[in-house]
C-alpha cells in the first residue's frame, strides 16, 4: 500500500505528543496528589480561584469549560474539604461567589510543590531555558482559543 501525499501538511503534528506527555504528567501528577487528597481537576479549579476574588460559580464552570453540573460537584468536592467557600452575590443574590479559603491556598501551594518532582520527571530532557520557552508557547496556544486561558 502507498501512502498518499497530503498537500499543505506541516511537517510536524504535535497533538498527538501533548497527548502523550500530558498523559505521562497526568499519572504521575495523580500518584502525587493522591496523599493531598486532591486531583488533578481540582488543582486546575483552585489555581484558577487563586488568581481571581469571588468567581461566580457560572463564570468559573466557562473559565473550566465544564459544564455546570460537573462545576457544582467538582465545588462539592473542594468544600467538603474546606479549600474553598462559596457564598451568595451581594450584586445578585441567585448567584454563587466562589473563593479560595486559606487551607486551600495551603495545599495548593503542598500540591504545586510535590508537581514540581513530577515535572523535572517529565521534562528533564529539557534545561530551565528550554521549559521557560516552552511555558509561553504554551501559554500562547491556550490564549489563542475562544475561551480565555484558565492560568492568566
């Protein structure tokens, strides 16, 4: 069988690689979060609650891209463990603020420290230039999208 040319093809797809390495950091990011009680999702909801006071529960579920219903469990999840509070609007007293409680900057701040063995793991190939290029390349694709970047 022979392979077909493809006009205009780029010489390098890089999907299935972010696949590959998200995967392998995924894992290992798991096995670390485990003892904190957290997962990766949950890591993703309070970094993106660090950076913003009194985040409504609607704006974080498209700041995520979650649906709704998953926010609310997700939000079930973080409060039961304290790490994070939700309280009605003063603006709109239907709607739900979320924030960041001090135990749960705490362990964010323990689930990022154990995250960075999980990195060097994972991009040890690469020297602190080199991942510093790669962060805002990274960066830049999130912010390219429609939604905005959930790390800005």
């Amino acid at each position: 069988m022979t392979s077909q040319p493809v006009a205009s093809q780029p010489l390098h797809r890089s999907g299935a690689l972010l696949d590959h390495l998200a995967r392998r950091v995924r894992l290992r990011a798991e096995s670390v979060l485990a003892p904190l009680r957290l997962r990766p999702r949950h890591l993703v909801a309070l970094t993106v609650l660090r950076g913003r006071e009194g985040i409504t529960q609607q704006a974080l579920s498209i700041t995520l891209e979650m649906d709704g219903t998953n926010v609310v469990g997700l939000l079930n999840e973080l409060e039961a463990e304290d790490l994070i509070e939700r309280r009605r609007s003063p603006e709109d007293r239907r709607r739900h603020v979320v924030a960041l409680t001090d135990a749960g900057a705490k362990r964010l701040a323990d689930a990022e420290l154990a995250l960075v063995a999980v990195e060097d793991e994972v991009l040890g190939a690469l020297d602190d230039s080199q991942r510093e290029v790669l962060h805002n390349l990274l960066l830049q694709a999130a912010r390219g999208g429609e939604v905005s970047c959930p790390f800005d």
